[in-house]
C-alpha cells in the first residue's frame, strides 16, 4: 500500500493505494515517456485543483486524474529523485501558504515529531 498525505491551506487529505493499481498505474505513466518536470507539476496542480473540491463534485476523470498524481508524485520521490530528496515509503507534501512551493517529507517523521 502507498499513503501520500497532502495539506493546502484548510484542505488535508490522505490517498491510499494498493501496491498492484500502483504499478499498474505508474508502467502505464511511464510507458508513454512523460516530460518528467512537466509530469510533477502537472500532478501538484491536479492535487491542488481537486483538493479544493468536495467529494460529491468530483467525477470518475477527476478521480482518475487524481490516482495518477498520486501514483507519479509517490513513484518520483521514491524512485526518481537522487539524493537527500529521494523518500522511502510514504510521502507527505504539504503546499506553502503562498501557493507558490511545497514542502516534501518522509510520512515516518510526521508520526515521529
């Protein structure tokens, strides 16, 4: 199971996701060859747009929209980033007052603080 936690502003959620509609997910992303930079902030955008939204407003494309965002922003900070950004396990990302960045943790030091 992959968990990602999002916070913008008044707005926190968590999405959860089986490991196999995980890989399912992310072969098919990937199989297309996206624009890696233009893929994450396609995906924060959509995280953006549909957490503002109530759950009876979102249709099956947005939360079609929304699985795939979650599956990319997971797989990349788990798998595609190098270094001291690189995450294992579940990822926390919370948007900064000003809209403008984020903030990417570990979800283990949030339990942990």
């Amino acid at each position: 199971m992959i968990t990602v936690y999002y916070k913008s502003g008044s707005a926190q959620w968590k999405y959860e996701l089986d490991d196999a509609e995980h890989d399912y997910v992310i072969k098919n992303v990937l199989e297309d060859n996206p624009d890696i930079a233009e893929m994450f902030d396609d995906s924060l955008e959509i995280l953006r747009d549909v957490s503002n939204m109530d759950e009876s407003e979102m249709d099956e494309d947005d939360e079609v929209d929304q699985t795939v965002a979650v599956s990319f922003l997971w797989h990349y900070f788990n798998h595609l980033v190098e270094g001291d950004e690189r995450i294992e396990g579940d990822i926390v990302i919370i948007e900064d007052e000003d809209g403008i960045g984020i903030s990417v943790m570990p979800a283990s030091e949030l339990t942990e603080e």
